[in-house]
C-alpha cells in the first residue's frame, strides 16, 4: 500500500511538472509543453513543443539551437524542427531516452538557452528544463523460479495470412496481360507471329540489323540492297522491279507516301549491281538510309488492312 502511495504521488509530481512551463528572460515569455509525461520507458521517443514570444521585427538564430547528439549519458536530442509564426518561434524538439530504470523515477531533461536576433542586436532566451517519468521494463526482484527460461514469455505465433486470395488476383492480372500482349505482339510481329508471310518488311529489317552488328562494308551493302528487293517481292507477291512501282503502288497503296525513297532506292540498286559502281551507290543511299527506309516499309506495312 505504502508503495502505491509513493507511485502515486511521484505520477502527481511529474504531472504538475511537465505541464506547460512559462519562464521569463529579459521580459520573454517561454513555455514547453510535452505530449505526455510519465510511462517511458529505455529507447521511447520523447516529444516536446518550446514556444518563445518574439518581439516584433526578431527573428531565432538557427546557430544558437542545440546540435542533435548526446544530451546526457542517458538522452539523446534526436532532431528540431523549427516553425516561426507571427509574434512568436515554436522548436519541435524529439529526444530519445535510455535509461534503464529499476524503479519510476522523475528525470531532467536539461534546457538550453537560443538567442534572437533583432536590428543587428542579440538578445539569449534560456528555454528551461523540464521533467519526464520514467518507468521500469521488468520487475526489480521476480518470483524465484528453478527453471531460469520460465522468467521469459514465450513468443507470440506469427499470424497467417490468407494468399489463395491473392494469388487468385494475380494469376488474373497475368492472363489479362498476355491477352492484352497477343494483339500486340501479332501487329508488330513478335515471337509466334514474327514468320508471317504478310510482314516482310518485318523480317527485313531484323535482317538489316544484323548486317548493321556485322559492320558496314561494301559486301554487307549489297546484300542489305537484295534483303529489301525480296522484301518488296514477297509483298506484292510477284518480282518487283523499278518500272513496276506504278502499279505496285497502285495494288498497295499504304506505301504511297514512300515512293520518292522507294525510287532512290531502285536507283542505287541498279547503280551497284548493273553499274558496277557500288561505292557510289552506298555514297547516294547509305546504309543508314536503307535501315529508316526499311523501317518506314515496316511501318506502312502494319497499317495494311
């Protein structure tokens, strides 16, 4: 009973002292107020607010605030955050307490002075300390027990959460996505879909690709120039040469807007395998300008009904 007696009268001390604490320095007005404070315990965060009125025109002196770090051997200041409002600065101070108690005890939490600044002048504000309760994790002197593992408690099982839901919702996700990948890879021509006899220009220009990984050279060229010829070939269906672009644009008129770069292209062709000029010809359409002809035939192509 005794003992109860002292608990409460250390709880009523403590409230009393935690409360908003106004102080005066020079005519300023400080006051802490702490969230709660008793029932701490070793590694608790400890908050509290410090509001000081300002006069008007003056400002806090960031510099003059406390460094986070090691307040005493037990308290570590963990952060400020600071708020200035008309008329007065409010310090967000987190500490965190490590002292191990064996018993509920008040402790100090020391102050610390900041200065204002004010017309070039500077005025030390004392913010004053304040008190918390702390409180023991265990009891100083348990019940003797033989065995020593009964003093701990066994652990709490680990509840088991329900996946059929889950896996249920993504195994749906992933079939909505490979349904929603088909049409796509069918209109670019991937995978399954990459041998199609409709897109030809497709295949083209993976081969194109790898001619380009080989290295530009003039046998490469040649064969880049015979790789769009067959690519022209199997999409009319029929040996397409340069007088039959007329009506080979008139039978597939998607590739209507290409036919200025369609007739270079015939030009240079004709140039390195009928002129025996290959070099000029890569010099008038390079290799380059093979690929993004190629690649605009690819394009065309997938706009095909």
């Amino acid at each position: 009973m005794a003992g109860r007696i002292a608990l409460a009268l250390v709880i009523g001390l403590l409230a009393v002292g935690a409360q908003a604490q106004p102080a005066a320095d020079g005519g300023q007005a400080v006051t802490v107020r702490a969230a709660r404070d008793i029932g701490f315990f070793a590694g608790d965060l400890v908050t509290a607010e410090v509001t000081i009125a300002t006069p008007p025109g003056a400002t806090l002196d960031p510099a003059s605030l406390p460094a986070p770090g090691p307040v005493t051997y037990w308290l570590d200041l963990r952060a400020i955050a600071v708020a200035e409002h008309q008329g007065a600065v409010t310090l967000r101070m987190t500490y965190q307490n490590f002292y191990v108690a064996l018993d509920a005890r008040p402790l100090e939490i020391p102050g610390f002075p900041v200065r204002l600044l004010a017309g070039g002048n500077a005025r030390a504000v004392d913010v004053p300390p304040w008190t918390i309760g702390v409180s023991p994790l265990r009891e100083v002197a348990p019940p003797v027990k033989e065995d020593p593992k009964a003093y701990l408690q066994a652990d709490r099982p680990a509840g088991l959460a329900d996946a059929a839901r889950w896996w249920a919702v993504a195994g749906g996700l992933a079939g909505a996505a490979i349904l929603a990948l088909l049409p796509l890879a069918y209109h670019h021509a991937w995978g399954p879909f990459r041998r199609r006899a409709a897109r030809p220009f497709a295949t083209a220009i993976r081969h194109l690709r790898r001619l380009e990984a080989r290295g530009e050279t003039e046998e490469g060229y040649l064969e880049a120039l015979l790789v769009l010829h067959r690519a022209l070939d199997g999409a009319d269906g029929r040996r397409v040469l340069a007088d039959d672009m007329p009506a080979f644009l008139g039978r597939h008129p998607a590739f209507t807007s290409l036919d200025a770069s369609l007739e270079a292209f015939f030009q240079a062709s004709r140039r390195a395998f009928f002129g025996s000029a290959p070099a000029q010809a890569r010099r008038d359409l390079p290799f380059r300008d093979l690929q993004v002809l190629g690649r605009a035939l690819a394009v065309a192509e997938r706009g095909r009904a």
